[in-house]
C-alpha cells in the first residue's frame, strides 16, 4: 500500500511526519519503505542518517538497470527501509520523475506500507506515483497560521492538493503540524476541516524543540526522544492511520 505525503507550503514538517509516521508503523512490525520523492530537493535521507551513500532514488532514475536493492537502506534505530534522494546538483539534471512508477513497481511487492515524501506545493515530481497509491496525506502547519484566517489558508492550502487526490481517487487525511494553540482552538479548526472539506484529520502534532534536535541526530522523534510531547502525538497519529488504512 502507497500513501503519499503532501503540503502546500515549505517548512510544514512534511519530511518530519514522512520519518515519524514511517517509523510508528514500522515499530508494529510492518515492513515500511519510505521513498523520497522530492526529487529536486531531497532531505528525507537527513532524518535517517542517509545523506551520504553511494545509491539514491536518483541513481535508480538515470540508471534503469541498477538493482533497486542497492539504494534501500534499512534504519537501524526505527527498522524503517529508507531510499534517501542526492543532494548532488548533477545527480538530479536530467531525470525523469516518470520512472518513479517503475521503479515503486519493482520494490513494492516486498513492502507492506510504502511512503512516498513529495515536494512542496503542486507535487509535480511525485504526480505519476499518485496512479499507484491509495491514500494521501496533506501536511498543514498551524504555528504561522493566523487563526482568523484558517478558513482561507484551507481553501488555499488543503483543497488544491485535496483536488488532485480525489482526481486519482485516492483517500485523503490531513494531519495538523506544529500546532502552538490552545487544545479548543485546535479542536474548531478539526471541526471546520472535517465538516467543511468532508477531510478526516488524522492527527495533530504540538510544536516540540525536540525535533529539531532529533533530526540533527538522524533518528525520528518517536525513537530519538519517545515521550515527548511530539513523539507520543506522532504515535497516536500513526495508530490512527493503521487503523485508517488497514481497518
């Protein structure tokens, strides 16, 4: 099963949740493949320590004939199977992000779950990959959303990468990031997104210093610093997306 993580703005923690909701299901003991799909500009490898290797995603891509087994790096800490993108200018001219298909065609009968991290915005690099998934996750972060404009930053943000879900008839879940707000406040703008966009919201995330720390350190929240307050929001969120997905 493919889900695929978006967002429309930059800073949102979209990479964050991709590492930690990969690793919660990984600790239940599916077999989890996160995929960075942010071709141009890659940092799922940075949250796993895998910013330095040989094979990436974009080794596979210009090289159809490599073994896909060789940019699949399994994380020690989280068990989480990770294939980190290059950072590396002329590593990512000239690629083709329709090969992505092929290549999660190749890997995807021996993962469970698979993640696939998109870019920010209109997710052109990953919009082929939406054929083969079955659900999408949207990122929203609270923490520079004023609350008196959320109902405009959702038309803005959730409803335009809610289109090109529902387009692939994919099913949709947002989770909220970074959220600063009294719990009540937080609760109302859950209500305007699920009544109003019909959008379940899978879970919210506080703001923890924490994560910072634990994506210097290569290891994701729910592992690097587990009873946190982020760590034990990013848990009950990955219970609930197991749930979601697997029922």
């Amino acid at each position: 099963m493919a889900l695929i993580v978006v967002t429309g703005r930059g800073g949102a923690g979209k990479t964050t949740t991709t590492a930690n909701l990969s690793s919660v299901l990984a600790s239940k003991e599916y077999r989890v493949l996160a995929i960075d799909g942010d071709l141009y500009l890659p940092n799922l490898g940075f949250h796993f320590s895998l910013d330095n290797v040989k094979y990436t995603v974009h080794s596979l891509l210009k090289d159809p004939d490599l073994d896909p087994e060789w940019a699949i790096y399994k994380h020690g800490p989280t068990g989480v199977y990770v294939m980190p993108g290059s950072s590396q200018l002329y590593d990512v001219l000239g690629i083709s992000p329709r090969r992505l298909v092929d290549l999660i065609e190749r890997v995807k009968y021996k993962f469970g779950v698979i993640f696939i991290d998109s870019p920010t915005g209109i997710p052109f690099d990953t919009l082929p990959t939406f054929e083969l998934a079955g659900y999408q996750i949207i990122v929203v972060e609270i923490e520079r959303s004023p609350i008196y404009s959320f109902e405009t930053m959702v038309k803005n943000e959730i409803e335009k990468l809610k289109a090109i879900g529902e387009r692939y008839k994919l099913d949709i879940g947002v989770v909220l990031n970074k959220v600063r707000e009294a719990e009540d406040v937080v609760e109302k703008l859950i209500e305007t997104i699920e009544e109003d966009l019909n959008v379940p919201v899978l879970g919210w995330i506080p703001f923890d210093n924490t994560v910072p720390e634990s994506i210097n350190a290569g290891i994701p929240i729910v592992r690097y610093a587990p009873k946190t307050d982020a760590a034990l929001a990013f848990k009950e969120t990955g219970d609930i997306l197991e749930e979601w997905i697997f029922g």
